[in-house]
C-alpha cells in the first residue's frame, strides 16, 4: 500500500495539457513538473511552450515537451498524439485547459459581447475551442490514456460560471445606455457547462480504466482593473479573488492516485462564489 506521501507522486506520468501557454495553463504544468511528472504543452504558437518546457526541465529534472497544435483541427491533435506517444510510450492524463475566452469590451456603439449582437462566426470560433476541441482531444489523448495499461485521468477546467450564470451587473460601465453595456459573452457560460457535460459523459466511458473529472475555478486575480476585482470579491464570501496558484494543489490531487476512486467529480474552487 502507498504512503499518503506516495499517492500524490506524478514520477514518470505523462500529462497533456491545452492551452499550455496561457496563465493556468503554465500553472498547470508547473504543479505537474514539481510532483515529477512530464507535462506535455500544446499551444498556437511553439516557441512559449518550448521555452516552458525547458524551464521546466532545468528546474524539475523531468521530460516536459512542447508541440504547437491547434485543437480545432482534428488532423493536428491526431499527429500530435502519435508524436507523443512515439516519444514517451504512453499518455496519463489530459487537461482540457484551452479556452479563447472572449473579452468584454466594447467595440464602438455596437458592443459585440451582446446576445444581440453576437455573431455566429463568434460563437462558432469560441465553441470549436473551449467544446469541440476538448472533445476532439478527449477523443484521442483519452483513448490513447485507455489503452495505456495503467489507464489516466482526464481533466476538463470548466469554471464558477458552469455552476451559475454572469452577474452581468459586474461588468456595466457608468454612462452607456444599455444596448450598449458589455456583458460577458454567451459562449463562455455555455462552453464551461458543456464541459460538465462531458465530464460526466467521459466518466462513465472507460470507467474501468479513465476517471474524468471538472475542475470549476474562481475568477482569478491577474492584473485586472482594480474596480472590477472589487465587485466580484463582494460576491466571494471568502472576500477576494484567487490567486494564479491556488489551483494547484487540486489539480495534483485530480491527477494523483490520491484521488483514484474520485471519478465524475464536478470540483468548485471559487472561494464560496456558488454558494451563495
């Protein structure tokens, strides 16, 4: 039997991570490289994730890699999974990370981020993404993951906003009439319950060899205007947003055989937020 210690260790375990540039995405792989796992970094563009990857290497003394993929195309995720089985022999786990996340900002008198204004390429390019990648790579990291002798974990990072919907009361501007008040696009809500979605989907799929689980984190605090951070920490009963790495330690739980009997989770790590 494994020491409390030992469940949490990732020695030798291989994790694809999407969206491995972005700021949980680096967190991620961070947490992973630190228990002595191999994250593996997919992204738009190669050279952050190569330059992360080598960090992470130098720091860690582990073997994470990084690969430019688009998780749109489903070509690209399909040499990409060979790619990495080809180099380390097997895949453990996925993190589903990679999201556009639409801003909320206004584009002249006619804001796009409104229902009523939302186009369908919008919707179409959010989704293909934040959904249809996740499934695209739940597709073929996850049956490579089944077929791995040990079986792995599939991670999908949906949010507080797949628990409950937008205040879009935290995003109005003093001065603008309301056709044109920002408002937190309708794909990101959509997106992040979908994931819920599939995670329940998924962990029924390969029960016997694939656990799936959601992560649902809290808004986290990177830089925004500081009149925004405080509107939303007046609806976190724990009074603030997170902090990038707070998210961490749940996220090696997830991975970790400390978790092994956990499957289907939908996991909120909001400070209270959907709760109240």
């Amino acid at each position: 039997m494994k020491s409390v210690k030992q469940l949490f260790d990732l020695t030798d375990k291989v994790s694809v991570i999407t969206g491995g540039a972005g700021l949980l995405g680096q967190k991620h792989a961070e947490a992973i490289a630190s228990f002595g796992g191999s994250p593996v970094l997919l992204d738009m563009e190669s050279k952050p994730v190569e330059d992360l990857a080598s960090k992470l290497n130098e720091k860690f003394s582990v073997d994470a890699a990084g690969y430019k993929v688009d998780i749109t195309s489903e070509q690209e995720i399909k040499q990409n999974c060979k790619d990495v089985l080809k180099r380390y022999g097997k895949i453990d786990a996925l993190v589903n990370n990679a999201a556009k996340n639409p801003k909320v900002e206004n584009q002249r008198a006619k804001n796009f981020t409104r229902l009523e204004n939302f186009t369908i390429e919008n919707w179409a390019a959010d989704l293909a993404v934040g959904l249809t990648g996740a499934f695209l790579c739940a597709k073929h990291y996850g049956t490579a993951i089944a077929n791995n002798p040990k079986g792995g974990v599939i991670i999908n990072i949906s949010s507080d906003l797949g628990l409950i919907a937008p205040d879009q009361r935290l995003y109005e501007k003093p001065g603008l009439p309301k056709e044109q008040q920002p408002v937190k696009p309708v794909t990101y809500s959509v997106i992040k319950t979908g994931l819920i979605g599939l995670t329940r989907y998924l962990a029924t799929y390969w029960p016997d060899r694939v656990r799936c689980n959601a992560l649902c984190p809290g808004g986290v605090d990177s830089g925004l205007p500081k009149e925004f951070v405080k509107k939303v920490a007046e609806h976190v009963p724990m009074g603030r947003m997170a902090e990038p790495n707070e998210y961490q330690g749940v996220l090696i739980f997830l991975l970790s055989d400390a978790s092994r009997y956990m499957n289907g989770a939908i996991v909120s790590i909001d400070g209270g937020r959907t709760v109240i």
